[in-house]
C-alpha cells in the first residue's frame, strides 16, 4: 500500500478507573486472547501496509511487552517494520508529547523519511476490521485533503465522548464537535484519518509554530473550511473501549455468534501475541454456558455468560457470572463473582463474593497463594 | 570455526502405519496430539528446553504437514544464525541414490550435515514419543561414565518388556548384553530410542555399516557398537514417557491428559511444550453446551455436551450432540444431535447430523485386526460422514463417503471404508 500507518496510543483518561492504573488502554485486554491495539495492527499489516510506528506516552509497560516483536502482526521485514516512539528528551524537547499533534511533531522525522505518499493515521482503542486500502481509494476519489473515518452510532447515551460530525451529502465534512455536551448529530469520528503525507507534516510544523498541539481541535476543526475534509462511513462493526462500561459491552458482544464469526473465522485475521498456553481443561464440576474460554484456563466451576482471559484458574464450587476474567487471575474454591471486571493477575481467596452493582465493579485483589 | 558440543538428529521419517488411517497422509511426527499439539512439538521442545538449538529433522515419508509445522523453526525459537533447525529429506547422489532405509541409514545419508556443526556428541531421537525429558542431564550422565554410548532406558512391567528393546546391565549401569523384544526378558529395563553416540563413535559405526542393508540403530549399530567392546550405558529416566505408536496408546496418552492432575502435566509453566499457534480467539461454549473431564482447543466452538475427551482447536460441535471418550483433532466439524463414543477423529472431518459412532458389540476388523481393535472407530483426516448413518466399533473411514458407502446405513463393527484409493 502507499502508505505509511501511525497509531496514536499515548492516552489515558479517568473513564477506565482502576483498569487504566495498570497499562495503557491500547493494552487492554479484548476478547479472551487479544488486546485492544492488535485491532489498528492487524487491519494495517492485512492493509499491505509495511512500515508503522505505534506512538506511546502514558503507562507504557505493559504495551512494550506485548509489542516487544513485531513477528506476530508480519511487520519485522527489511522493508519497512514496526517502530515504537515514546518521549524522549533531545536538543530541541523536554516536553513530553502535549497533544496527538505535538506527538507526531516530535517524531516529525519518521514522516519526513518515509516516502509513502499517503498516512493512516488510527487510534489504539478501536475494535474493528477495516481494510484501509478502501478508504485510501474513496480518499483519491473525493480529491480530499483529509479523510475522516465515521460511524453512525445507534446507541446515542455515548455520543457525548466523541467527536462528532456532520456533513453535506456528497461527505464533506461541515461541522466538527469535540465532544459536545448536547447534540443532535449521531454521526462520530472513530480517529482513523488518511491524509497526504507531505499534507500532514506541513500542517503539523504550522500548528507547531502556533503552539498549538491537538490533531481534533487544532487541524481538523481549524481547517475544515479551507481543506477538504471527507467522511468515509463505516457500515462493519466497530467499537471503541475507553471506559468501563464500553470496555465491558465491547467484550461482551463477542458472545454472539455473528461478532465471532466476522473478527474469529472470516478473513483477513486479527492477530496477537502468541504464548504457548496449553487447550483449556474442564474438571469435574466443572459447568460453563454461554462464555468465552481462553487457552491455559483450568476450570472447576459454574461459569456463565462470562469472558475468561488467558490462564485463569477458576476453583471449585466458584460461580462466575456476567463477568470478565483478566489473563492470569486465580479465583479461589466457593467464590461468588457477579457483574465484576477481575483485573489481570488477581488472587482471590476462598469463600470471597463480589458484586457489582449498576455498571461493573473492578476488582483487584493480591494475596499470596497457597496451594 | 562452528563448533556445536550436542546437536540433535530427529527421525521423524517413518509412517507409522500401525496409526491405520490416521497417518494415511501425515507423518506420524505430525499426527495432533493434546488438542493443541503435534507428536514432534515434545522432542523438539525437549531439544530447546535442554539447550540443543541445533536439529537436524530427516523426513520422507508425507512431509508436507510435517514441513508446514516446522518452517525455520519460530515456534520453538529454532530460527538460529548458526544451527536452528534443519529438514533433511533423502537427496539424489551422483551414484547410488537412495531413500533412507534404516534409521541409522538415514542418519549415514547426513555425515555431511553433521560435519559442518564439527560436535562431541551427537543426540538421536525418534519423532513418535511423549515425554519431557532434560538431554543435558543425560549428557552430563554420559560424560561421567566416559561413555561411548549412552542409552535412555527406563523400567516397564516385566509382562510388557517383550515388546522392548531389553537393557541387561551391571551394578555400575553398564550394558551387558542387548534384547531386541525378547520372548523371555531378563530385565525389565526398556530402552526409549533415545541415544548420545559419541561424535567419532557413531561416525566410525555408520561408515563400517554403510552397506549393511536398511542399517537400523537397535539391530545393527548398538550390536556393533557392543562387539567393538564399546563403553555403553542405560541412563535410568523415571519420569512420564509414552510410546504413542498405536492407536490404543495414542488414545490412553491423550485420556490420560484430563485427569485431574495429569501425569503429564501441561499446565507447569517450567519445561514449557510449544508449538505452530494455528488458531488465536478464544473457545466459545454455548448456553446449551456442557463440558466435564475434558480439555478443548483455542478457537472451537461447543454448542453439545463433552465429556473425558480431547478436542482439538477450530473444531465445532453443533447442539444436541453429545461426544464421549473421543480424541477430535483441529478443524473438524460436527452436526447436530449426533452421538459419538470412543473415536479418534482426524483433522477437517466433516460428520453429519444424527449421526451415531461407536454403537453395537465389538468385533474384529476385517481389514486389519492387528491395528484397529480396543473398540474405538477411527476416521482418517478430511474424511466426510454423511447424515444419519450408524457406525460400530473396530472400524475406520477415510475419505468422503456417502450414504450410498453404509449397506442399511450403517457401517458394522469390524467394517472398513477407505476411499479415494489410498492405500493404507
């Protein structure tokens, strides 16, 4: 592809509570055995897209960790590959990255030598399949300047953290809205723009002169008079995770068979990390019903309409329900989990009963194991 | 120059064709093992595990799956600079070439690759057991005994040890004599076809040897090695090891992997088992669905009931069936409300609806009574069961049968279907 990919995946933000005091959220856990930015990655390698570079800042670890090679998504080529940019001081910097703007300025070099004519530019935190070459092609088609990715939303409780968009009915976008606080537009950005290259670092290089640091506020919505910019409508799925309810419904809508079916068996594949875990075991006792199980899960207990991570132990006795299981938790015999999002690596003991009420409760618990 | 101290030959070429149509198409060092795993994924983890990164794999027989597995070696970090691991199929020579005919033929036919790793010790496996094993402490234990041979033997019911090789040896481990399955066994010491060769000992052994014909280890080279008056040794492995060479010890090995803490225990995160990661999403277990005694593979999709059965990975099992005792490999599909006792099921099998396995008395297999016996029903891989036929115990399928293939439909105990003309 003619194109170079960026994903944006420096972010935090409150609305993930406790989960977010451990990794990035382009770090979460999705869907019993990916993470949120395997998404963005896969769709750019499947793209045919060859060079990309994964921009970092809050929390970094645990995204490292997983990006630690760059074989599983098939970047790793001589052409190309997978570079990961976090702040650093230099000559001209001490500042850590001010804004999506100010991140792709301090790394204006990779723009700079790259020779692809055009950028993707994604976020982190989406769950979806795009192949990028069709927005590439409506992109030229339009003669636009910039490209903005779109979904119409249905359920309109969320609009809110978003940005939203209205356009004319050829696409062009009139009206941006940061994340209003009322509104009648149902249409949002996903944060998945094309731009021209050459486009793109001009415009970075004024905005910083201008010490002006947002992508949203200060490029799009600064110039969404004087450029073309386009709205290029997702019909697929596409679900972005960053808060606890999101992250919650995210994951449980892979417990329809038509969302697995279009991310699991239908081509191109999401990729991810691979660990070696062992086939899931079922003891005596043993009793799951409408779940997603992940490998190396050993399970004695009643689990249902849950979501088991990698590696969890689920004691005998325990019942699970309408929960998701982070990688590596162990839950102790006779517990009780309902309505509960169990942070990675959590140890509960015996006889422990957690329920969530309302939106669901997030536990973290660390105790010593003793076998 | 490269200087490697242990590198490993692995003889993964044999068919074994007491697997009946299981290994119609694969190479027994490729036939699935554990709902995740494929024979060879043991030695060569065993390989990485121990330090070995240098693998020699000699194919022949259906390489293709076997190929495919192995690649460059990523999965079980084999991708080496120097070494890593190597396919080695037989080659055609200026004059006299030839397929390997005997293990320690095939071996012979590769002096050269070994050359190149100029080692010590030379590690040689088979592609066909299930085991961990630490080869470095097996080493250490040939270096203390200033060995020439240093064999792995470990002790099996004395009523079993005829279908063995026998170790006989003296107080200091030392091999006296040798038993190649001996009707009455003096010692219950079996070797494991595992053996440390002294570089310049085997190397000297396969060039005398080199017109032996079909030259095998257990009949050839350790005979000659022992008139040589060559310092052999057994080293005592008392661990888990499993001879997965029928399809009744294929089946055992794999049941006995769902017991509450297996023998043989996957689940320790030391002496890891790796392997090609073929499916990623989770599995997928329905409200309908149950599942006891059982382990099930990434990326399959349970809408029936399970119980004490190994499932492979991107296998689906529709509703209202129920699945007993069975062994099905990756990617097979099954339709609904049928019912399956005591098989093994190879890989992209496509069984109807209401279908029934496993149903009726035992009886011998009219075809091969020696292979196909323990009661279970086997089916060949990307074979095709149509719906509503009954098939009983002692039988096997391969290939895409239709109803028109079941007399009454029904396959009876002791029956056999192969078709597409491969001869198994």
């Amino acid at each position: 592809m003619k194109a170079i990919g960026i994903i944006l995946a420096g972010g935090n933000n409150k609305m993930m509570k406790e989960l977010s005091n451990k990794r990035a959220i382009a770090a979460m856990p999705v869907a019993g055995s990916y993470r949120s930015i395997d998404f963005s990655l896969s769709n750019m390698s499947n793209s045919r897209i060859q060079k990309v570079a994964v921009i970092t800042q809050y929390n970094a670890r645990s995204l490292n960790e997983h990006l630690s090679s760059s074989k599983w998504w098939d970047f790793g080529r001589k052409q190309g590959g997978l570079f990961v940019f976090t702040p650093t001081i230099t000559a001209d910097s001490s500042y850590w990255y001010r804004g999506t703007a100010d991140s792709l300025y301090q790394n204006l070099h990779f723009l700079k030598s790259s020779h692809e004519p055009y950028v993707v530019i994604a976020s982190g935190d989406g769950v979806y399949k795009l192949d990028y070459n069709k927005v590439l092609e409506y992109h030229i088609e339009k003669k636009a300047d910039i490209t903005v990715v779109v979904k119409k939303m249905e359920d309109k409780s969320e609009i809110n953290r978003f940005g939203v968009v209205s356009m004319t009915e050829e696409g062009r976008i009139t009206e941006i809205d940061e994340k209003p606080l009322e509104t009648n537009l149902s249409t949002v950005s996903t944060g998945i723009y094309i731009i021209r290259r050459r486009l793109l670092i001009e415009l970075i290089e004024k905005a910083a002169e201008e010490d002006r640091h947002d992508f949203v506020r200060d490029i799009l919505m600064r110039y969404k008079n004087i450029k073309k910019i386009y709205a290029y409508k997702l019909e697929s799925y596409w679900s972005n995770i960053s808060t606890v309810e999101s992250y919650y419904k995210t994951n449980m809508d892979f417990l329809n068979r038509e969302v697995r079916d279009y991310f699991f068996n239908q081509y191109p594949e999401i990729y991810t990390k691979v660990d070696d875990s062992p086939p899931a075991k079922y003891n005596c006792g043993s009793d799951v019903k409408n779940s997603l199980v992940s490998s190396g899960c050993i399970v004695n207990g009643t689990v249902e309409n849950s979501i088991l991570f990698k590696k969890i132990y689920v004691g005998n006795n325990c019942v699970i329900k309408n929960s998701i299981i982070l990688n590596d938790a162990y839950i102790g015999d006779n517990s009780y989990i309902e309505n509960c999002i169990v942070e990675s690596g959590s140890t509960i003991k015996a006889n422990t009963r957690y329920v969530g009420e309302g939106s669901p409760m997030i536990v973290t618990e660390n105790n010593p194991l003793y076998y | 120059m490269i200087k490697k101290e242990m590198i490993a030959m692995l003889l993964a070429g044999g068919q074994g064709s007491r697997l009946g149509v299981l290994t119609s198409k694969v190479a027994k060092p490729a036939v699935a093992f554990g709902g995740k795993y494929r024979i060879i994924d043991f030695p060569l983890s065993n390989c990485i595990n121990s330090g070995i990164d240098t693998v020699g794999v000699l194919t022949q027989y259906q390489p293709l799956r076997l190929n495919t597995h192995i690649g460059i070696g990523i999965p079980w970090d084999l991708d080496r600079n120097v070494g890593g691991v190597t396919v080695l199929p037989p080659y055609e020579k200026s004059t006299n070439s030839e397929w390997y005919t005997g293990t320690a033929n095939a071996i012979y036919q590769n002096l050269e690759y070994m050359e190149q790793y100029n080692p010590d010790y030379v590690l040689i496996l088979s592609g066909d057991h299930i085991y961990k094993m630490d080869y470095k402490i097996m080493l250490d234990y040939h270096k203390a005994n200033n060995a020439d041979i240093t064999i792995a033997a470990m002790p099996v019911p004395i009523e079993e040890a005829s279908r063995f090789g026998i170790v006989i040896t003296d107080g200091d481990n030392r091999i006296t004599e040798f038993e190649e399955k001996p009707a009455n066994p003096r010692s219950n010491l079996a070797s494991m076809g595992i053996y440390i060769f002294s570089w310049k000992v085997l190397r000297d052994a396969l060039i005398k040897l080199k017109d032996q014909q079909e030259c095998d280890f257990g009949k050839h080279v350790i005979p000659y090695c022992f008139e040589q008056n060559k310092r052999l040794f057994a080293y005592e492995y008392n661990g888990y090891w499993k001879d997965v060479g029928t399809l009744s010890s294929y089946w055992e090995a794999n049941m006995e992997l769902i017991d509450i803490i297996p023998v043989f225990n996957l689940y320790e995160e030391f002496w890891k088992i790796y392997t090609k990661t073929d499916a990623i999403p989770p599995q997928y277990v329905s409200a309908d669905a149950y599942i006891e005694k059982s382990i099930i593979g990434d990326g399959s999709e349970i809408y029936g009931k399970v119980y004490n059965s190994v499932i492979g990975s991107g296998v689906v099992i529709e509703e209202g069936t129920v699945v007993r005792d069975s062994i099905i490999m990756q990617d097979t599909k099954v339709g609904k409300n049928t019912i399956i006792n005591k098989a093994i099921i190879a890989e992209e099998v496509t069984i109807g609806d209401n279908v029934e396995l496993g149903v009726g008395d035992e009886a011998d297999n009219v075809f091969k009574p020696a292979i196909y016996n323990s009661g279970l029903v086997t089916i060949g891989e990307c074979s095709v069961v149509p719906d509503g036929v009954k098939i009983g115990k002692n039988t096997a399928i391969s290939g895409e049968t239709t109803a028109d293939d079941y007399e009454n439909g029904m396959l009876v105990s002791g029956g056999v279907i192969i078709k597409a003309g491969d001869n198994v």
